[in-house]
C-alpha cells in the first residue's frame, strides 16, 4: 500500500503574495515510495520560511536525523507482521494514526493506538508493532529534545 496523500507547500511568490508552491502525492517525493516518506524538514528552529526551494527536493528521511537537530516531518507504513527494533530517539515525536492499529511497547506496559489516535513519544525507550491483520500508516511530526539518558539507541529503519 504506497502513501499517496497530497502535500501542499504554501509560501511566497515572486510577487510576494502568498500561494501555493507545491501540491503533489507523497509518493512523487524524493524517498516518497519508502516505507518511511519525508514530508518535510528544518535544519533549525526557529524555522526558516524564506524562499521558495523544496528542501525535500534532495532528500529523503533517515536515521541521522533523530539526532542531528533538524525538526521533520514524515509518513510511516507497516505491514501487518511488522514488530521494529526497541530504541529510543532525543526527539519529541507527535505520532498520527491515520489507518491500522498500532502497538507501543514501552519498558513498562504498552498501549494500541487507532485511526485518529495521537501518540506522544517524549523520547522515550518504545518499539512500534502492528495490530491485526492490515497495514498500519502513521503520520509524525518529530522535534529535537534533550536527552533523557546517556546512552540513547539511535533510529532503526
């Protein structure tokens, strides 16, 4: 099942009115057909609205960037099956159910999360497995934190 939501990128023309810049699938991005596609990312905070280039254009989400600072944004499809590796990420992640069933298990207990359900993950130890029998998609929007322990596990994808 590839993610094909649309992703519409408002800013400045060369009038400097506002408008729309962008307006395609997911899929069409660079890494889009990856299970985990980049929707968007800030190399800093506070962000930087100037200009009108995609920084998306040339990049594509990975692991590195759970600890380098940037703020993303990005999808996330698991098929049914699927149980990630245990880890932990100096980030705070606002994590969208948009379709499936999701479980997080954290060192202490867990929780499954639906559609229209929202996690926040405050960098903590957790792993992600599905629930069911069909594909689970996410939506995340991912912060730079501070680290809650020395030896944090990087992202695994």
């Amino acid at each position: 099942m590839a993610i094909t939501n649309r992703r519409i990128v408002t800013g400045l023309n060369s009038a400097g009115r506002s408008s729309v810049l962008s307006d395609d699938t997911i899929d069409k991005l660079p890494g889009g057909t990856s299970e985990h596609p980049l929707v968007w990312a800030t190399p800093g905070f506070p962000a930087n609205n100037e200009g009108s280039d995609d920084p998306m254009a040339k990049q594509a989400v990975g692991p590195e960037m759970f600890s380098d600072g940037s703020g993303f944004v990005f999808m996330s499809e698991m098929e049914p099956g699927y149980s990630g590796p245990f880890h932990a990420t100096n980030t705070l992640d606002f994590v969208f159910v948009t379709h499936g069933r999701v479980r997080i298990t954290l060192e202490d207990g867990d929780a499954i999360a639906g559609p229209g359900d929202i996690i926040v993950d405050r960098g903590v130890a957790h792993q992600w497995s599905v629930v069911g029998d069909e594909p689970v998609v996410l939506a995340a929007v991912v912060l730079p934190a501070i680290p809650l322990r020395d030896a944090v596990t990087k992202a695994s994808f």
